[in-house]
C-alpha cells in the first residue's frame, strides 16, 4: 500500500512540474503515518495556488463595434458611408470615404430651445488639422489656430444648402462639426463633407427635410468630368459645386473663365441627375441605423393671432409700399410706426401669445403684401419694371495717390475698390491641405456697420464677408494676366460705403475699375448683378403656381424673396456664380431661365463701365510701384540672403530672393536703381565693356588702384586712367575705402580688369577747338559689317535738325557712338587706296593700358583751307585683346587714328568714295547686295555695307547687283549707315 502512495505521489509531481517532491522515503515498518502526513504538506500550497487564481480578475472580453456602411460610385469613383464606428454618442455621425480621403461628420441638437428666439441657431464648424496630411503645423505653438478662410468657405459650402430643409419654427441650437480625418491631397474635401452632414441629419432624431446631394463638375478641353482631382481642376475652365433634391436645386457655387449661358445649364443638369445618386445610400443608411425623430418643440404663432395681427397692420403697410419716394431708411422708419402701432393696441388687449410673435408676424405681413403685388400687377417696391437696372454711376482714379482706385455706385449701392500692388513674395501663404501652397491675387471685402447706419463692434474674420468677397475675387481672377507676363502680387480692398443690396456685385465692378486704374493687363471688364425671385406656391401640391424674376434686386427684395442668385461676368461669359436660396429648393428650369436677363443687365452695366475706363493704364504712371526681376546663380545668392535686410532699410525697396531669382520693389525708379545698385555690387553681374560700375578703392599701388566692385571682383584702375591730365601719384587722387564710378575698358594680358576714371569723366576742350569757329559736327569713322544685322536695325526713323541759316541736317534715329571698331581688312583696304604708306610695327611687349574710344580715337576735322596733295599722317592700330574670362564683352578689332586725308570732302565725287570718312549727306553709289523683308543691304565700292530701308508704300522691286544712287541719312546704333534713294 505504501508503495502506491508513493507511486501516485511521482505521477503527481511529473503532472504539476512546478511542485518539487523531496524523494520517497524508505519503506519500513510503521512508516505510512509519516509518509501520509508528508504528502499532505505537499499538496498545501497547490490548494492555495488555485484559489488565488480565482480570486483574480477575469480577462477583459473583446468588443465588436457594430457599424453600417454603405457604397456607391459616382463618375467611376467609389464612394462610400460609414457609421457606428466612431463619435458613437454624437446624434448622429458618418465618415464618408473617397480613396484615401476621408472625412467625419457629426451632428448635435440642444434640448430646448429659448422662447424669444425667432431663428434657426445653426452652427457648421469645418476643420482641416496638419495630422490630415502628416504634417505638423508651423505656428509657435505647434497647434491649428483660429478658423482659416477656407475653413470658413467650406462651413459656408455645408450650411447654405442645409438650412432651408429645417421645419419653419424649429428654432433649437443645431451644430454640425466636420473634421477632415485623411487627405491624400487628390480630392477637395468640401463636397464629401456637404453629403457626410446631410447622412449624419438623417441619422439623428432632429427634424430635418433631407437628405441631399452634392457634386463638383468640371470641364476639360469641352468635355465635363464629374468629381475632378484638384490637379483636373487646374486644367479646368469650369469649377461647379451643385446641391439638390431629388427634384429641386438647393445651391449652386461657380467659379469659371467666361463660360457661356448654355454650356453652364448643360453643366447644371448633369450635375443634377448625378448628385441625386448620393440619395439612395443615405436613405438606406438611415433605414439600417438611424434614429427616431425625436418630439421637439416647435414655435408657430396661432392662426388667430396672426389674423388679428394682419387685421391691424394690412392696410398701412400697403400704403408704405405703395408709395415709391420713400426710400430705404423712410420706409424702415414707417414701417417701425405700424409695429409699435399694433404693439400698443395688443397691450391694451393684453394678448401676451400675440406680443411674443409681433415681429415675425409683421414681417410675414409685409412679405405677403410685396409679393402679391410683384405677383399680380408687376409693381417694385421702388417703382421700377422686373428687369431694370439702378441708376449707375462710375468713377476711376478716385485717389491718384493709391496704385489703383475706382467708386462704383448702382442705386443706393456704393463701394469703394483700392488696389495695392506688392513683389512677389507678398503673396498669401496657405495651409490648406489642398490646393496650391499661395494666393498671389487677394480681394477683401469689408461690410463697416455705419454702411446701413448702425452701430455694432467690429470683429475678426466674418462669415459673410469672407464668402462675398471670394465670390468677388473668383469672379476677377477669370481676367487676370498670367503670373509670367505680371509678376506682381496684388491686393484689392472692397469698402462698402452704403448698403442697399448686392454689395457683392458691386465690389466686382468697382474692382474691375480699379485694377484697369493700377495699370494691370486684364483682358476686359467684369461686372455682377443679383437676380431675384418671388414665387406663388400652390398649397395642395405644394409646387410653384405663378413667378417673377427681379433683375438688379433691393436689400428688401432679398429679403422678402425667394432666392438670390449672383452671377458675374464678362461679355463674352459667366466667371462666378452664387445662389442662396430660402425655400426647400427651386426647380432647375427657373433658375436657367434667370441667366438670360442677367446677361442683358451684365452688358449694361459693362457699357457703362467702358464709357469711365475701357483700357489699363500704364504702369508707370502715378504712384503705381516698380518692379525688377533679375536672375543670379544660387551660389551669387548667398552674399544676398545676409544683406537683404540692410538693403531694404537703406534704399526703401522691398527685395525677395527665391530660386536663383531676386524681385525687386520700389514706390519709384530713383529707388529701384539705387537698389539695383546695392543688389548688383553685392551679388555681381555679367561684366560689359563700357558699362559704368561703382567700386570701393581696396589697396593702392605705385602703377594705380585695385577697386573692388560687381560683387567682390577686383579690377586695376592704372595711374593713366585716373584724370585727363597727368597724374605724378595714385594717392594725390584716390584713397583707400574711396566709393568711385568707373568703367571697365576692357582686360590685361595678366586677366586683370582694367578700369577707368577718366572715361567718366568730362572731356576738357583743347586750345585748337577754342580757336576753331565753325566746328564741323561729330562724324563716323566706319561701320561694322550687316549681313548677320537683324533687320530690325533697319525700322528706325531718322530725326531732322533745324540750324540757324535755315540749313536742316538729318541724324541718326538711334544714338551713335563716337567710334565704331572695324575689321583689319577693312583699314588695310582704305590704305592701299589712300597710297603706300609704312605701317608702324605693333609692340610685342605686354599690352599697353586700354584707353576709352572717345580719348584714343578722337576724330579730326578737315578745314576748307587744307590742300588736296597735303602729306598724310601715319595711321597707328591699337590691337584690343580678347577677353578670354570673366564674361568680358570686348571687340578684337583694330581701331586706327583717322587723319585728314581720309575724311570725304562734301563735294568729292561718289567714285572716289572711301568708308572710313563716311558722314551724313554723303552722296554714294552702291550695289544691291540682299533683298530683306523691311529693306536692303547695300554693298559700297570699297567692300562696306550699309542699309535702306522700305517706306511704307515704297517702290520694292530690286535686283541683288542692281546699282544704285544713295545718300547716307543716317546711322543706326551700331554705326551702321542708313541710306535713302535718289531719283
């Protein structure tokens, strides 16, 4: 028996490892007591291991999220919806998904709603945070801040086709908060959050009419594309965002270039048949999830109120409305009388049901009685017919101070439109996750309270504000130049002097005015007007019985109507459209038929606006800004970058540097060149010959000056160059740290530019030019040759002098240098016809110091008393070394001293004609050596070419070899002589 004690005490340890059994003990007589007592002790612990196993906490269980989803495709994208996954408490949330953009959408109604209030309190918060796009935000704190523009624009894209659907008298506090989850940067998150708030209404308990449907369309090379990419809509010409019904338009947004009245209602309709495909999976989404409309209060005043107080306040109200002098404010004034008049009469009666309701009861009044007035007899409120347009009036350059100004008025309208023009890095930086990184063309509209004499506290950014002016700003950007052809970035400030309706359409009036006032290219004018609409509903169908569209509506008309719909535009197209209407929709039929007398009222309004300015003004004239552009490598930019700061406080000018490229600003062009000048010593520039540069004296030597200048090179300026007269020491002119305007002359065997000072410097008249009485004019010692000329040398016209005696001598029609540097060949031409003579040898040494043309070629004058058979002086070649570095533009040509003998008498015979002493009036004969587009290319008797160029009906039928009788007229700017021909 012990010894199966002991064996089930082995199984038992091999079962439970963690158990150590000491070995079994001996078998011996009177051992099992001991052996039991032992194996008891063994199996204590284990006892104690399970029960604290049992006492632990069980294992948390896995929860299963149950959610809904519902798919469908629109223009060959996948779309879908999704609920219960997230934001589970919100009354009603989805997470609508395009590709790997997606976008939650909740929605939260209060519990009660106040008893005085007469409005629908409807919040809509749109977000976009950097995370959407995996990027962390660059403000100080590294968080998103106050609600972006676009922010704004998308809340107001959700919002304007939302509201009309709330049952009339449900005024609880409703908020819709959308925030953008993903973004993979292809789509515009705007319209997938408009459907994902319109599925979250219908899954939560709040009354609401919907659901809806919202699409973008665009077009591209004339074919329409249905939800576009954001890189799509940059090759569009059309951006529409459309809302409906299954049967009725709710909203339409258009941004376009000039798109006419028919390919927009095209546009339109395939919106509407595509954006009701977002419908069904809405409904079935809320058929799977959604909740029970809860029982919420709703305020209607009774039907025996409002006939009591129709009763008291029908008839004065028509006389008001009747009466077509009383203007905005007098009719506001009486129209205040008649509600304090029925106030007191129901606080005698003490109807307190009647006195929460008064106002809204009279507005309801007055709308009926405008409305079947309009309906029935076709009478404004202002006396005017459905389609008439406001008196207009118009002015440019309002404040010739400003860049750009215009005042625009229609009725009792009146904006104020100010454009300011800025350098390129003005432009507005962006965090949008969509959509270019900047905005260089701004509109900014702002509505004062005292524009409809009130008095209210001015705050940040509103609502109304930003979406009128972005429907400005779309609606002028369709005219805008192209950023390569006008670089600058470009602001205009929309001030709302008087408010009576459609301050929206005027500032794009007024903007179109003062951006052709700044001088900015835009192709033509664009102008707006706000198109109207009352209607009369049938109460058993509920469809519109009766209509009229109002052109050119009031602030009432807005008021008391049933749409607003803006349209702006040009006469060749529409460039923006906004409708915001305040019934559950509007058929598509009217609001196409509303475009027709919007376009005779646009083209009005535009002939009007041609008749004050039809085209830009230059843009040099007045205070408009200067602006220079000028390209460096990156590496020349970085001396810049450190400086750029200092510059603009010194000089005033505004200096941006990106990619290679520096833009410069400034209010006038002594500023600009100032800090072209700063700009150019500090980075460099391509170095010319003959171009003045401004330099700094580093060290002086006993042979001259190095000067540093162009962006740290240094050149000589040799002791010869310091002044006209002889100079025994450097330092008796220049010194160390000197600023000095010099120009380069050209480059040293050593590579050193040589500079100059005396070339800058006046030239002083010598004792024999004093002497001389009657001074021949300056002539030209040669030319170059013109067969690879463009023929544009040839369009300049020569100009005329009238002297004292009567005589009239023609010039040249560009300015022309005192030298111009010929060939060899040709100077070795002109020797052998002028006799032998011997040549000097030129000098194999180093180079001497390159002078000036203007001191190392002076031209002599030849005299009447000079004889014919006078001695010739030895004519001397100066070889000019090429540049071979530093970008130097040099000529290697030989430039020869001009003597006497080798000027042409104004009487020698055109045989004996030599090219070298060519001077205006000479009388030639010459060759035709080609026949160009504009003229001809004439060949002398020594080999010289000079250039004819056709009148505007002039004889044109030449023959290359056809020898012709010319006189030199003039000389273009390369010295090239100009001709006329001699009958």
């Amino acid at each position: 028996m012990s010894m199966a004690v002991a064996s089930s005490l082995r199984s038992l340890a091999r079962r439970r490892p963690r158990l150590r059994l000491p070995a079994a003990p001996l078998v011996v007589p009177g051992g099992r007591a001991a052996l039991l007592s032992g194996a008891a002790e063994e199996a204590a612990p284990l006892a104690a291991a399970e029960a604290a196993a049992a006492a632990a906490p069980p294992a948390p269980g896995r929860k299963v999220l149950e959610s809904f989803r519902e798919e469908f495709e629109i223009g060959g994208r996948s779309i879908a919806f999704e609920t219960g996954k997230m934001a589970r408490f919100a009354n009603g949330s989805v997470v609508i998904s395009m590709e790997d953009t997606h976008v939650l959408s909740t929605v939260a109604a209060a519990k009660s709603s106040e008893p005085v209030r007469d409005f629908l309190p409807l919040t809509v918060d749109y977000q976009e945070k950097q995370y959407a796009q995996g990027v962390i935000p660059t403000t100080y704190m590294r968080r998103e801040g106050a609600p972006k523009e676009r922010e704004l624009l998308c809340g107001r894209i959700i919002d304007r086709p939302i509201r009309p659907l709330f049952p009339p008298g449900f005024y609880h506090e409703v908020q819709i908060m959308v925030n953008v989850l993903s973004s993979d940067g292809k789509q515009d998150p705007d319209v997938m959050a408009a459907n994902a708030s319109s599925a979250a209404l219908m899954l939560s308990d709040i009354p609401w009419n919907g659901p809806i449907g919202v699409i973008r369309v665009g077009r591209i090379n004339g074919t329409f594309v249905l939800n576009p990419t954001v890189d799509e809509l940059g090759l569009s010409d059309l951006n529409l965002v459309y809302a409906c019904s299954r049967d009725k338009t709710l909203m339409i947004d258009v941004q376009a270039r000039e798109i006419t009245e028919r390919d927009l209602q095209a546009g339109m309709k395939l919106a509407h048949s595509e954006a009701i495909k977002c419908i069904d999976p809405q409904i079935r989404l809320a058929k799977r999830a959604g909740k029970e409309n809860k029982e919420y209060k709703i305020s209607l005043i009774s039907d025996t109120s409002y006939e009591k107080i129709r009763t008291f306040s029908e008839a004065p109200i028509e006389e008001v409305f009747t009466d077509s002098s009383y203007g905005k404010f007098e009719r506001g004034e009486a129209l205040e009388k008649i509600t304090q008049s029925v106030k007191a009469k129901l606080e005698e009666e003490n109807d307190e049901d009647s006195l929460k309701f008064l106002h809204k009861a009279v507005d309801t009044v007055r709308k009926q009685v405008i409305r079947k007035r309009i309906i029935e007899e076709g009478l404004r409120v202002d006396g005017r017919q459905l389609d008439e347009v406001r008196p207009l009036y118009c002015e440019s350059n309002t404040y010739p101070v400003l860049h750009g100004s215009a005042l625009f008025s229609r009725g009792d309208t009146q904006v104020l439109c100010t454009v300011t023009l800025g350098a390129p890095g003005d432009a507005q930086r962006l965090d949008s996750i969509v959509g270019p990184p900047t905005k260089r063309f701004m509109l900014h509209y702002s509505f004062p309270p005292f524009s409809i004499n009130e008095v209210a506290k001015r705050g940040g950014l509103n609502r109304r504000e930003v979406g009128h002016g972005t429907l400005a700003e779309k609606a002028l950007l369709a005219v805008l130049p192209p950023e390569s052809d006008f670089p600058y970035t470009v602001r205009v400030n929309s001030e709302v002097m008087a408010s009576d309706g459609s301050t929206s359409m005027a500032s794009v009036c007024g903007g179109s005015m003062a951006l052709m006032d700044a001088g900015i290219p835009v192709r033509e004018h664009v102008a707006g007007v706000s198109v109207g609409l009352v209607s009369q509903v049938d109460a058993a169908t509920g469809e519109i019985s009766n209509y009229r569209i109002l052109t050119d509506i009031l602030g009432l008309e807005d008021h008391l109507g049933d749409m607003d719909f803006k349209i702006a535009g040009t006469k060749k197209g529409i460039t923006a459209i906004q409708l915001d209407i305040k019934p559950a929709g509007i058929p598509l039929d009217i609001i196409c038929e509303s475009l027709e007398p919007a376009r005779k009222a646009r083209n009005q309004i535009l002939d009007r606006m041609d008749q004050e300015i039809s085209t830009a003004r230059a843009i040099n004239d007045g205070s408009s800004p200067r602006l220079a552009t000028l390209s460096f490598s990156s590496d020349s930019l970085r001396k810049l970058l450190f400086h750029r700061k200092k510059i603009e406080q010194e000089t005033g000018a505004r200096v941006s540097v990106s990619d290679g490229t520096v833009t410069i600003v400034a209010k006038t062009q002594e500023i600009m060149d100032k800090a072209i000048e700063k700009v150019e010593f500090l980075v460099g520039r391509e170095i010319e010959v003959g171009r003045t540069y401004k330099g700094i004296v580093s060290s002086i030597k006993e042979y001259g000056a190095f000067v540093e200048f162009n962006g740290g090179q240094q050149g000589l300026l040799h002791i010869s160059e310091l002044s006209h007269e002889p100079v025994a020491k450097v330092s008796d002119v220049v010194t160390v740290g000197q600023s000095l305007s010099l120009r380069c002359i050209g480059q040293d065997v050593r590579g050193n530019i040589k500079l100059s000072l005396k070339a800058t410097l006046p030239q002083p008249r010598s004792k024999k030019d004093l002497k001389s009485k009657d001074p021949l004019p300056s002539q030209v010692s040669g030319w170059a040759a013109v067969e690879n000329m463009s023929s544009v040398d040839a369009d300049a016209e020569p100009s005329s002098t009238e002297h004292e005696n009567g005589t009239t001598e023609e010039a040249p029609a560009f300015s022309t240098p005192s030298v111009i540097i010929r060939s060899a060949a040709d100077y070795d031409a002109q020797d052998d016809a002028n006799g032998p003579k011997k040549r000097a040898k030129a000098a194999k040494s180093s180079p001497r110091p390159y002078k000036p043309a203007s001191e190392c070629h002076e031209v002599r004058k030849a005299t009447a008393k000079k004889a014919t058979g006078a001695t010739t002086k030895k004519t001397k070649k100066v070889k000019i070394e090429e540049s071979g570095s530093n970008g130097l533009q040099t000529s290697g040509s030989d430039v020869p001293e001009q003597t006497a003998d080798n000027t042409l008498d104004l009487n020698q015979s055109p045989t004996n004609f030599q090219s070298g002493a060519m001077k205006l009036g000479d009388v030639v004969t010459a060759k035709v050596y080609r026949i160009r587009a504009f003229g001809l290319v004439l060949e002398l008797s020594d080999g010289a070419r000079g250039m004819h160029k056709f009148e505007a009906n002039g004889q044109k039928e030449f023959e290359v070899g056809q020898e012709l009788l010319v006189k030199c007229s003039s000389f273009n700017a390369k010295g090239i002589p100009v001709f006329s021909l001699l009958d």
